[in-house]
C-alpha cells in the first residue's frame, strides 16, 4: 500500500521552515519607499506626487511650514490615513492594505497619551500586555491546518473522480488522511512547545521595560506616577513605550513642541542618542529648523504638499536648491542676480567670483549670502560698502545690519560696530551660493 510519505513530513517540516523563513526575513534592511504619493480632502490637494526612499537605521526630518504636508505623510506612512494615489512600499512589499496596527511602525505623538492611573512601569509595559505573546505561534497552527485541509482535499478528489469507483484507491486514501491527521497533531504539539507562558511572559515584560527604560534614562523610574514627571520624562516613557513592541519604524510627530527650549534643546540629543542605540528608523516631523539640522541624518524639505529638497544638513544649509529652502533653513540674505558665466555672477551692480558653474550665460539667479559668512570690514577694505543700521546683541553673536545703497545685509559677528558707522562688506568666493530661480 503506498503512502505519501512526503506529502506526510511537510506537517513536521513546515513549522521549522516558517521559522527560519521569519528570521530571514527579519534580517533584511528595513525599507520605506514611497512613489507617487497624493492626497486629496474635500478636493483640495494636500500632497502632490510625493517620491521619497527611507532606508535603515536612518533618522529622517520631515521639514517644513505649517500645512506643508508634513504630517499627512507621516500619517500615511502610519496607516493612519490612505493616500489618494501612489504607492507606499516597506522591504519592496505594498503595505497600503495593511491596516495601522498591523504594520512595522510605533508612532509618538506631540501629546503623548500616556494612562494616568498606571506607573511608569506600567505604561511602557502596555503594548506588551495587550499584545498575545503567542500570536505568531498560533498562526502557524492555522496554517497548519489549513495545509491539512487543502491536502486532505487534494486526496478526496482522486476518490471522486475515479471511473473505477476502486475500493482499494478509497482504502489508501483513507488511510493516508488518518496518517496525516497524525503527524498534523504531532506538528501542533510541536508547535505547543514553543507557547510562552503567563509567568514566563511576565519575566519578558520585566527585562523589556528595563532594558528601554535605561535606553530612555529612566531607570529606577518604574513606580514613579505619570502626573510627578517632568514634560521631558513624560516624552521618554511615551518614546519607551512606542519603542518596547520592537518596531521597524519609529514615526514622531512634533513631539519636542510642548516642551520649554532648554528642554526641547536637551531632548534633541537624547533623542538621536536613543535612535542611535535602538538602531531603527526614525521619521521625526518638525517645523524647527534647529531640531532638523541638530539630529537628522536626512532633511526632507516640504512646502505646499510637495518635496523642494532632500539631502543632509550640511547640503540642505550649505547648498540649497531655492529661495524657500535657503529662508527656511537658517537666516540668509537672499539677492537678485545675473549668471554672467562659469564663476562669475553679478549683483547690486557689481561683478564677483564665484565658486558655482553649469548656468547659461547671463541668467538670472538667486544669490545667498549667509549671515555668518559676512565680514563688517574698514571702509574701503570690503567689497560693497554701507552704514551700520541696527546692532542686536543674540548672546553668542551680534546679529547688525548694514544698509547698502540697494538693500539691507544681515551679518552675524562676534565683533561689536556701533549703529551709524561707515563700513565695508567682505566675503570669499566660496561664500557665495547661487541657485537657480523657481
């Protein structure tokens, strides 16, 4: 009498290579791609044909106004809200479908919705304890079963489709399916195995919490009440929290908003120091310039639902692409000019060199003069000349203005000149940024 014998082993096989097909798949770089994207409320667009690639263990700034469609890309990328159009992409798999908590992402929101009537403990244990710690465990009994069910199928339909009416193919088939409910029970019972139980679990819990509440630098916290802790201890249990269910993706949105500035200032450093010992992805929303320069790895400029600029920092404040990024990022004096040819642009009447190239002859340009890379100079010794407008002490620096004869310079200088002195502006080649005019 034959009996499938492999069609047998796959029941006692399939868990172990589930298992191994899981941590394969854990392995891979988290990914986040999206192409396309739009969105539409109430026929007005919000985002337009938004095209960004995220890749792993990167921390990325959402940047910009208010109403620039910051958020709504977070939200999308969340699960929180579907896009109109386009396609949003995790490890090269659309995760569209997927609803928000199904997908590899923890979100922390600018109010952090932590319990009241639980500890800190408690609170950062709360997506542990909602979670069924034998959830993936029990799929792959499902899937076990369903196997078993197809198979059994399978071997029925031979019975009924045989002309014959065999009795001896009716036998075999009978017994084989009673040789696969067998090894089908010694697979779950395989599978049981693996089940964590409620003390174990509780043991699990214990060590997460503690692990993230030192990550966050509240260890020795645990009992403490949520109404005795400062704002800024409140946004680390609420980052702990979103952080123990172990996501792929961390999504922030303005969560430094409500805290005072030496406070928010304090936090952007622990916060690119947490991402960098979590070693996930974070996708953090701002309309700070300071806090996008201060911890991202990448910038994404935004401004009416569309992407003006994407790079690093010191691209985004060193090279940037047009006249709202270049105000947006950092102060800038910005000046109408023409391209006269490779190194060379003129403006306010006079030509200068120039280290930008790869402009057509004689177009008109942008010019940015960074407040920092001004030089107040004697009269005489600089290159535009003009009279000292204004002085306002910042505390590392004076910020003066200088009136010229066309307009008004903004210069940061640690060097006190006093209101009504005749002065010369100086700057080097490299000074100077010229940007194409949009």
């Amino acid at each position: 009498m034959y009996i499938n014998s492999k069609l047998i082993s796959t029941y006692m096989t399939l868990y172990f290579t589930m298992s191994k097909h899981v941590n394969r798949k854990e392995s891979i770089m988290a990914f986040i791609e999206l192409k396309d994207v739009t969105k539409e409320f109430n026929n007005q667009v919000v985002l337009r044909g938004i095209d960004l690639e995220i890749k792993s263990n990167e921390f990325v700034t959402l940047l910009g106004p208010s109403g620039c469609g910051k958020t709504t890309t977070l939200r999308i990328i969340g699960g929180f809200i579907e896009p109109t159009g386009g396609e949003v992409l995790f490890d090269g798999v659309d995760i569209l479908k997927l609803p928000a908590y199904k997908r590899p992402t923890n979100t922390v929101f600018q109010r952090y919705s932590l319990f009241p009537h639980l500890n800190v403990y408690e609170n950062v244990a709360f997506g542990l304890r909602v979670k069924d710690q034998n959830r993936d465990a029990k799929k792959q009994i499902e899937v076990l079963k369903e196997t078993y069910k197809k198979d059994c199928e399978a071997l029925q339909y031979k019975v009924n489709h045989d002309r014959s009416n065999s009795e001896v193919l009716k036998l075999e088939v009978k017994e084989q399916k009673a040789a696969l409910k067998v090894k089908l029970k010694e697979a779950i019972e395989v599978v049981k195995t693996t089940f964590v139980s409620k003390k174990k679990y509780e043991y699990i819990i214990e060590e997460k919490v503690s692990k993230y509440l030192k990550m966050v630098g509240l260890d020795g916290y645990e009992d403490r009440s949520i109404s005795k802790l400062s704002g800024g201890q409140m946004q680390r249990v609420a980052i702990a929290r979103a952080l123990i269910n172990e996501p792929k993706v961390l999504l922030l949105d303005e969560p430094l908003a409500a805290l005072d500035l030496k406070l928010r200032q304090e936090m952007q450093y622990e916060l690119k120091e947490i991402q960098r010992s979590a070693g996930i992805t974070f996708i953090f929303v701002t309309h700070d310039q300071e806090e996008a320069l201060t911890m991202s790895d990448k910038i994404v400029v935004m401004n009416k639902g569309e992407i003006q600029q994407i790079g690093t920092p010191v691209d985004i404040y060193n090279e940037p692409i047009n006249r709202f990024v270049a105000n947006f990022i950092g102060e800038s004096n910005i000046v109408s000019g023409i391209m006269k040819k490779d190194f060379l642009v003129s403006f306010d009447g006079y030509d200068f060199e120039c280290v930008d190239k790869g402009f057509d002859t004689d177009q008109v340009v942008d010019v940015v003069l960074r407040p920092e890379d001004l030089d107040i100079v004697e009269l005489g010794q600089g290159k535009i000349s003009g009279i000292v407008d204004s002085v306002i002490f910042k505390g590392v620096h004076f910020e003066i203005d200088v009136k010229t004869k066309d307009r008004i310079y903004t210069v940061h200088t640690t060097d006190f000149k006093p209101e009504g002195m005749s002065v010369d502006l100086d700057w080097y080649p490299e000074d100077i940024h010229v940007m194409e005019v949009w």
